[in-house]
C-alpha cells in the first residue's frame, strides 16, 4: 500500500487550517461516508497489529524480573533436591556393608558415593547462592558421577546388559 497519498492530504489540511478565519468561524465538515476510507481501513489494521504485538511483548513473553523469579524458584527446588540427594548418597555410604558388595569393590564404592555427595552439596550451595549458570554443569558432572557408580555396582537387569564382568568392580 503506497503513501503517495498522505503528502497532499496533509499539505492541503495545513494549507486549509492556515486559510481559515479565526473569528469563530469554523472549518467544513466532511460528508460522512457510507464506506470507511483506505486511511480508516488501514488505521484500524495498523491498531489491530499494534494490539497484537503489544500483547506478545508485555503479556505472553515473561520479563526479566520475571524470568529472575523462575531461576531463582529453580534454583531453591534444586537446593532442596540436592540436599536429599546429599542425605540419600550418605545414608547409603553408612550402609554399603548390606549392598552385598565385594571387599575389593568397597573402597571404589565409597569414593565414588563421597564424591557424589560432595557434588550435591556443592551444587546445593550454587543454587542457595542463586549461581544459576553453575547448576547445569555442575548437575551433568552428579549424572556423569552417578552413571559411572552404576556401571561398575548396579547389576544388570535386561538379558543384554548381562554381559561378562556386567555388574562387578572393573
């Protein structure tokens, strides 16, 4: 849609206003029309678009403040699993003489739990601090921590991870 039009309307309007008499007398109407005209037609598209937008910037998309609040929401959920995951893994530690564990395999066994455990209450004290930006890689060192803890302790439970030696100390 062109805009060629709007310098002629709007010079003539001022030309119009400058014109005019200022002893009161006023200005003349223009006839209503029976269909809106392109400007109107436009204007009203123009605001519709602008509500729209309006509407994704400010109402749908969450603000800083906001996304601040949702991290800081995470990182307490994950302050508060960290510390069960720290209370677990020492509980387990103080019974891994009923996890029928091997004597030799014991000593690995406990390491790998201390290191989880202090994982946890590092990550646990990240979150506490609201160090957000900590969290991820700290979690993906507890996963890395705990898939190397049940490859070498958890016993397989599907016919092809019982392979020789599936379940033991390596």
């Amino acid at each position: 849609m062109g805009r060629g039009w709007f310098p002629p309307v709007a010079l003539s309007l001022v030309v119009a206003a400058c014109a005019a008499p200022r002893h009161g007398a006023s200005l003349p109407e223009l006839a209503p029309r029976r269909t809106p005209s392109i400007h109107a037609v436009a204007d009203e598209r123009l605001r519709d678009l602008m509500g729209d937008l309006k509407a994704l910037a400010f109402e749908q998309t969450p603000s800083d403040l906001e996304l601040d609040r949702q991290r800081g929401r995470l990182a307490i959920g994950f302050a508060d699993d960290m510390a069960r995951l720290a209370e677990s893994v020492d509980r387990l530690a103080q019974e891994e003489g009923r996890l029928d564990l091997p004597p030799a395999a014991r000593p690995a066994f406990l390491a790998l739990s201390g290191q989880l455990y202090r994982q946890a209450v590092g990550l646990k004290s990240a979150a506490e601090a609201g160090e957000t930006e900590a969290i991820r890689p700290a979690l993906a060192r507890i996963v890395q921590t705990c898939n190397d803890c049940h490859a070498r302790f958890r016993p397989a439970s599907t016919p092809e991870q019982r392979q020789p030696g599936a379940g033991q100390p390596r």
